[in-house]
C-alpha cells in the first residue's frame, strides 16, 4: 500500500464520517501524542459549525 493510497483511503473515509462521528474523531486524534500535534497546528473550528 502507497502513501498517496493511504491519504486518498482516508480522505474517503472522512468524508463519509456523521458530524458526531467527525467529533469523535477529533477527539482520538487529540488524545494520541504524534497525531495531536498536528491537531493543534490546525486553525480552530466552531462546535457549531455544519450542523
């Protein structure tokens, strides 16, 4: 498996994620060590945002 078939797996997959499961997600990601620190160099997104 590619690097380029893996972001596009996962591209595809988001997309497909429910706002709440978006939420959970982010969540995961914050919780994780290497994977936070790209969290935080994301600008901050409204909770309210696309409901």
């Amino acid at each position: 498996m590619t690097a380029a078939y893996d972001y596009e797996d996962m591209h595809h997959l988001v997309d497909r994620l429910t706002p709440t499961q978006v939420r959970r997600l982010r969540l995961l990601v914050t919780q994780d060590e290497e994977l936070s620190q790209v969290a935080q160099s994301l600008p901050a997104v409204d909770a309210n945002e696309g409901e």
